[in-house]
C-alpha cells in the first residue's frame, strides 16, 4: 500500500486520468475496494440529494460510470428532472479523493440494461422484487425481499431494476500529503481534453 502512495504522489498530470480510471475499475471488481461504494449526487426538491450507491459499471473509453438503483427511486425522478450528477470517491488508505461530474441517462428496457442485468446475482436482483418502490412510507421496517421463485417474480422484478449511467465531464483529483497536496482538474469538452494543476 505504501508504494501505491508513492506512486500516486509521483504522477505526471497526463498520466492521472488513466490511473483514476484503473482505480475506478477496481471499485466495480472488489467489494474491498474503497471506491466500491461512492456517494452519488443529484438534484433534488430540497437542493442537492446525495446517497450512498454501489459501482456498477466502468467504461474509461466512453468515460461512463454506472449504478443499479429500483426505477420507482427519487434519484430516477430527479435523473429525469435535471441530468446533472455528481459522484465523490474517497480512499482513506491512499488518502485519495476523486470528484466526477457529468449528465446521467436512465436505462430499462435497452440493452445496457439487459446486460448489467445479467451480470446481477440472484441476492441483488430480489431487491427489486418487492411491490412497495424504495423511499416509499411504510408502516414499519420492511423484511428482506425473498429470492425470486417464479417467472412471474422474474419479470416483476427486472420491470422495476434500471441502471443510471453518468458520461463523465469532469475529474477532480485530490491527493492529501503532509508533504503537500496535489490535485488537478480535468475537463472533457467533446473530444477535448483540458487538464491543469489547481491548488489544493
């Protein structure tokens, strides 16, 4: 781990979007993984709306991340209102913090959605077998939703499972230091790329 530091501390601006991304994959590959659980951020009735979510899905070349989340949530209500999001990584062992920004896009019935579909277990995909949509009053805690049994279940729940995917415009990179923090800027406008060093 010590090295990983090292080699953090050491990354020319050029070489920082590609060792995000690396990073990034690890947080979609292993549940030990710091950036496995980021918080996501939209806009909501009361102003920013942030939560909890698991990385789903990363793309470096197309520069999108996603997450699953149940088609009846706030945050596809709020995705639909205004697509802007934002996401916040943070590694405490590296002492790493990772800022995206982008637009978000809803997928259901597409085969993005079918795809990240299939790769859902059998625990993941009983979250979306219930009949009540998350964020909804209830008159006491709910049980855990029992694994599908049926065809039926089947389709009741991949009708409520969406994935909410993020085309990446911006990264702030922040990297924490006795010895001096580093953090850069990164913004992809079209096929261009802006990068610069800003102070931290």
């Amino acid at each position: 781990m010590h090295e990983q530091k090292i080699s953090l501390k050491l990354l020319s601006l050029e070489h920082i979007p590609q060792e995000s991304w690396k990073l990034l994959r690890e947080g979609v590959n292993s549940v030990k993984s710091a950036l496995h659980t980021p918080c996501l951020a939209t806009v909501g009735e009361y102003g920013p709306s942030l939560r909890t979510v698991v990385l789903r899905y990363c793309d470096e070349e197309q520069r999108i991340l996603a997450c699953h989340t149940d088609f009846r949530s706030a945050k596809i209500r709020e995705a639909e209102a205004d697509p802007r999001a934002s996401w916040l990584f943070y590694d405490p062992e590296r002492k790493l913090q990772l800022r995206l920004a982008g637009q978000l896009s809803i997928h259901v019935d597409d085969d993005f959605a079918d795809s990240r579909w299939r790769e859902t277990t059998a625990m993941g995909r009983a979250c979306y077998n219930t009949a009540s949509g998350s964020g909804r009053h209830v008159s006491q805690p709910a049980s855990a939703p029992g694994c599908i049994s049926d065809e039926k279940e089947a389709r009741m729940a991949r009708s409520q499972f969406a994935v909410i995917a993020c085309k990446i415009e911006f990264l702030d990179w922040l990297l924490l230091s006795a010895k001096g923090h580093r953090r850069a800027q990164f913004h992809w406008r079209a096929d261009n790329q802006e990068a610069s060093w800003v102070t931290p």
